[in-house]
C-alpha cells in the first residue's frame, strides 16, 4: 500500500495499524486529599509490555466524552492513556457559564493544577501498564494551561503539547527550569491566546532553558480540536485542518520524547 | 519492528525503507531566457509511475551539495526532486561575501526571482517522471524566500516550504491570492527573519487568503538544517532537533498537499 503511494506520513501508520488493535479501557477512582476524582483510561491490549503513559488534560467543561475519545486515539497510538479529571468524579459543566465556574478556582489559585495534576501522576504510576519514566501530558484549552503549569513546575516528565490551550504564566511563577519538552499547537487568531500572549510564553519558555515549540496555524481560533465548537462570535471554531495538522505533530513529539 | 515499539512517527518510514531504495539522480541544463542553468534531479527508480515533484531551492550560496543531499532525501520518500539553480551552471559562493554578491540582485529585483523559479517549473514539467499537477516547493535560507516569492505570485502549485527563510515581502508586493499551502519553519532566535518578520508574514499570509503554519522552533538560530553552520556571532547555527522535526513537518505537510 505505502509504496504504491508516494510519500511517508504519520497518518499511514493509524490507517495501517486500526485493524490490529484491541483497545481495553475502564474508568479509575482516585484522590487528590480528599476530592475523589474519576480518570479514564484505555490501552491497546495487544501490547504486552508498559507502555510510554500519556496524561491528557479536559478543556474546561471537565472529563467529558471529549478527551475519553482523545484517550481512545491516544491508546491506538502504542501508548497508555489516561485521562486526568481535575473538577470530581461526574462534575461536568454544561453551559459556559457553568464551565467558567469549575474553571476559576484554579485560574484564581494555580497551585491547585499542580495538586490536581500530581495525584493524577501519582495515580497513573500505581497501574501495571504504566512506564513510569516515559510519562508525557497533553491538554486542551484549559487543559493546555495546566500541563504548561506542569512543565512550569519543572516535574520530571518527558514532554507536555498543549492544544489551543491557554498560555498566560502564573502570577508568581517560580521560574523552575522546565525539564519537560514543551510543543504549544495554537490558533493564531485564538482571542484566548492572542499574539502577544503566545511571545510572551516563547520569551519565558526559552528564559526557562526549555526545548520547546510553537506551532502557528493561521485563520484558527480557539477549540479548533472540538468538533462541536461552532461559535465565530466567541471565537471557538472547529478547523478540519488544524486538528488533523496537530494530532499528527503531537504524534511526531511524543515519538521522539519517548524514543530517550 | 513497529509493533515491538509503541509511538508512531513519520520518521519510521524513512528508516524502514531505506532497504528498498533505487535513487536515481543526474544534472540537467535548462534556462532562463538566455541564462544556462544546471538542476539536479533525484528519484526512486522503485516507482514507476509519475511522482509528486518537489523544487528544492538553494541557499544564498548555489546549487550546492546541500541542496542535492536534500534532493535525494526527497526522493527516498517517494517524491520525484529537482534541486533548482538560481545563479547559472557552476556558479557557487565560497566567502559569505561572494555569497551575499549572488544573492543580492534577486533582492534587489524580486521578479527575477520568479522568472528563475518559472524557469524551472517549465523544465520540470517537460521532464517523464513528473507529475506536473503535483508539484510543491521547498526552500531553506535564500531559497525559503524564493519559494515564499513563488506562492505570493499566486501561482498554482500544491504548496511550499520554507526553512529557515527570509521572510520579507516585496516593496511591490501584487498582492495575489496565495493559492499554495505555505508551511514555514523558523528558529524563533533567527537574526535574519526575527520576531516582528514572522508576524509580519503572519498577517500577510492571512490577508492573501493562504492556508499557512509557522513552526517556531525554541533556542533556535538561521540555517539550523545545516550541519556545517557553526558562526554564532553571524547568527548560523546547526541545530540536529529542529534539523531533524522540520524535515519531519515537511513530511507531513508534503503528504497532505499531495494527497488532494
């Protein structure tokens, strides 16, 4: 098939590989303190050994179909997926309102990502199919911001990629040096993450001695991932494109982080 | 091999293949006008029919080595190569001076950029192994520039790729709707093509209705393709991680402006 098709991309090897897999997944309680969070996670149980383990971070609304779906993908991929649940087992907002309620406390007390995000690491570490020295992090929107901020905490994991994810640094940001390979695959007409905003996070990602990314995709605003995301006048559009164009690069990135 | 090994990557394909090549490669005069020019072509004799063609456009120095290692990396991937010549048969800078000396009328008239690079896109197509509704454009340095210049005439080709490119539009710019996808590859610390240069070209890009990517590549200066850049004071240095993700993004970005 390949040959007869000139030219090589990650793409062939999903469409190549579908019909081998056996995709297992479940649902896991666990705990941050005393919140009982829900995570998600799937694997391809044609793999026997542990796997390369990637967290994935919900956009703001909460552990939603959205990123089990994403952990599904991520399984068929050769890795363990595991999706993050940072609000509590079945919280989910509906409206925006609702979303940008779950969403604030965290906004207003960032510390409270790395918490979250922690207890998920710790949790993922306990499950047999996890290897624990290749763990990267992905995220959407919300999620982007929070493996940033994980990065950002100089956590000794292999790589994070954010999805029009939103880019601001921590009031105190502590300035750790990010051991973490950063990929940022942004909008460049996302009004959650304007320009200037997407410099900024270059300026202190370099300062923070990161090997880091960005890609740019033009005429794409925010959620550009979501295929139901169909809002111009809140600048949340899904783009055929770019969430293919993403999807692929975040392949490359995690083949090459966990190739070390 | 693959399934032994969980992540999937473009890069696979390139490794996996190696062992199948045929490269054919030879030189070819062709010309501008009354200006004789010597292209080199490479293609993998393993494929029988007509094949995707990529123009591959030299840095300010010429013809040079570099662009016909690039061509028959090209062509392992399936894709039928021609390395064009900008400058005339057997002209090559040596010093950065001589190089400069070359490169500086096509800044001066940009047309001849373009009536070089036609030039070129007429002699391909006479050529039996290309497909000529296939056709894309990559570029690195000077010639990133060029293949920019390429997609603002408006012409109809698949797409172009720039690394690490001068980005400046013509004073005259036409202005043309940009018809072929442009994926541009930048280090974000590149003193030819800073900061305020790729935005610039951002906004360009989205007024002339182009489908386009920026990469931009963190702790990253000019010509990082280039195993023998080592002047950090000039502001050229090698940089095998970006070397290395660009060709892969090109990869990806080829197999899908050829796959419509």
């Amino acid at each position: 098939m390949l040959y007869g098709n000139p030219g090589k991309s990650a793409e062939i090897f999903v469409i190549n590989n579908e019909d081998v897999m056996a995709i297992i997944s479940n649902k896991v309680d666990y705990l941050d303190g005393d919140i009982l969070l829900e995570g998600f996670f799937a694997f391809d149980d044609a793999i026997k050994s542990r796997r390369p383990t990637v967290l994935i971070n919900h956009p703001w609304a909460g552990r939603s179909p959205f990123v089990e779906e994403k952990a599904l993908k991520i399984a068929e991929l050769g890795y363990f997926a595991f999706a993050v649940d940072m609000y509590g087992k079945g919280v989910l907002g509906q409206s925006n309102e609702e979303c940008a309620g779950l969403m604030q406390p965290f906004m207003d007390e960032r510390s409270l990502i790395l918490s979250r995000l922690n207890a998920a690491l710790y949790a993922v570490k306990l499950l047999p199919w996890v290897d624990d020295n290749k763990i990267a992090a992905i995220g959407f929107c919300f999620g982007g911001l929070c493996v940033l901020d994980l990065a950002r905490s100089g956590v000794d994991i292999k790589g994070v990629v954010s999805f029009h994810g939103l880019l601001g640094a921590p009031e105190q940001n502590q300035a750790h040096a990010i051991k973490a390979k950063v990929l940022v695959l942004q909008g460049h007409d996302d009004p959650m993450a304007p320009v200037d905003q997407v410099f900024a996070l270059q300026q202190e990602l370099t300062q923070a001695g990161a090997d880091w990314q960005v890609h740019s995709y033009g005429n794409t605003v925010h959620a550009f991932t979501n295929p139901l995301a169909n809002d111009p006048d809140f600048g949340t559009v899904y783009k055929a494109e770019a969430d293919k164009r993403s999807w692929i690069s975040m392949q490359n990135f995690l083949f090459e982080v966990f190739a070390y």
